[in-house]
C-alpha cells in the first residue's frame, strides 16, 4: 500500500516514514503546499497523512482543491491544532480521520489500517475471486485451499491488481503505484515486466482462476 505523507517538520517525517518501510508500505514525501499539490493531482495514494500548517498553504485548502477534483477519501490529518472548528472543517471536507500531535506511531499506524480496511474492497480483507482468495490482513493468497508463496513485490502488485480488477492498468501506474519513489530511478521498465512474469507463471503453475493479460503497448488487465 502506497501512503503519501505531507509534512515540514523534518524531524516527524523522518520518524513516520522509517516507521512506515518497516511495516512495508511504499512512502512518498511532500514537504510544501506545492510539492503536496503536484504528487496528489498526479498519482493515486492508498492514504494521506496531511498537516494543517504548511510552507505555501494550507492542508485545508489542499482538502478544497482535492474535494473540486474528486479526489477526497483515504486523508488522515495529522496537526498540532487542536481546534474543534479545524476538525469538523476537515472531516467536512473530505478527511476520513484526524490526529493530533503529539502522538504514538503505533497510534498513526492502527488509524492508517482501519482507513485501509474500509478501502479495501468496501472493509473486507479478504477477497475471492474465482479460486482464489486474497488476505490483505495476513498478506496471503491462496488456490483453492493451497497456499501460494509470493515475493513482498509479487503480492503488492497482486493486491493493486485484485482492488482493480478488469480495469486497464498501464505500466506506468502499475510502477509508480509499486515502487514509488524509486521507480523514478529506474531507466526502463524491465524491472515490471520481470515482477509481472514472475507472478503470471506462479498463478498460472497453481491453477488460478485469475489471468493476467498482456494488453499491448499499454499494461495490464487481471480479470477471472
């Protein structure tokens, strides 16, 4: 799951992201009102952490501008106003959670999964299709009963591809939704067609009803 996190006190970003690669999530950073609005006009986020109080703007005029483009949902506020006008503005405008700080990282990370889950395939963790079940909880897939072994990578694309299901997704999303970050490193796109073989094959080796088609020229389609 990919998570943006827009922020410019160095010190609680730097602890916040750290946190978040350990528990395995893909992590952006956006330190500016600008910077902040650029990532969120042009890329999909699982959830958003946003502070109120930012170089160039505000996080609730940034709430305005997603709420004009459609683009609320999955927005945690993190602030250290603690005002209850602030709040209900935020929740108002499309903010699904808000924290105050100081707070507990363990704290953030239970806000962040519980946003998640009710993303998730409208709050179930577990999805079947066809003969195959996916847990996101547990970060397994499993064939008809049978559990199939995936990279962390594999069941990242796997989890994009489920929650996406018979939709058209380029190899630039698909990328940019994995990697993140570092997929700007990256010179080719080499790296994704390995990654989308390698999880074909094992679907295919056990029997899954899922099939992940090549679409020419563009990306992908998982359909059943």
């Amino acid at each position: 799951m990919k998570i943006l996190i827009i922020e410019d006190e160095y010190s609680l970003l730097k602890a916040i992201e750290e946190f978040l690669l350990v528990e395995k999530y893909v992590v952006e950073k956006a330190v500016d009102y600008h910077s902040a609005t650029e990532k969120i006009m042009m890329y999909e986020y699982d959830c958003i952490l946003l502070d109120i109080s930012l170089p160039g703007g505000s996080g609730l005029q940034l709430l305005r501008e997603m709420k004009k483009e459609n683009r609320t949902g999955n927005i945690i506020i993190v602030s250290a106003k603690n005002s209850l006008d602030d709040k209900i503005l935020g929740l108002d405008l499309g903010a699904d959670d808000y924290l105050t700080k100081p707070f507990h990282l363990p704290e953030l990370h239970a806000r962040i999964k519980a946003v998640l889950r009710r993303k998730q395939q409208d709050g179930k963790q577990t999805v079947t299709s066809g003969n195959t079940e996916t847990d996101f909880a547990q970060r397994q897939v499993r064939i008809d009963g049978r559990l199939l072994k995936l990279t962390r990578k594999e069941f990242d694309m796997l989890a994009f591809f489920i929650t996406n299901k018979n939709r058209l997704i380029t190899k630039d999303t698909l990328a940019e939704h994995v990697w993140g970050d570092h997929f700007d490193m990256a010179d080719n796109f080499d790296f994704v067609y390995s990654q989308v073989k390698n999880l074909r094959k094992k679907l295919k080796d056990g029997d899954s009803d899922l099939v992940l088609e090549n679409v020419y020229g563009i990306g992908y389609k998982l359909t059943v």
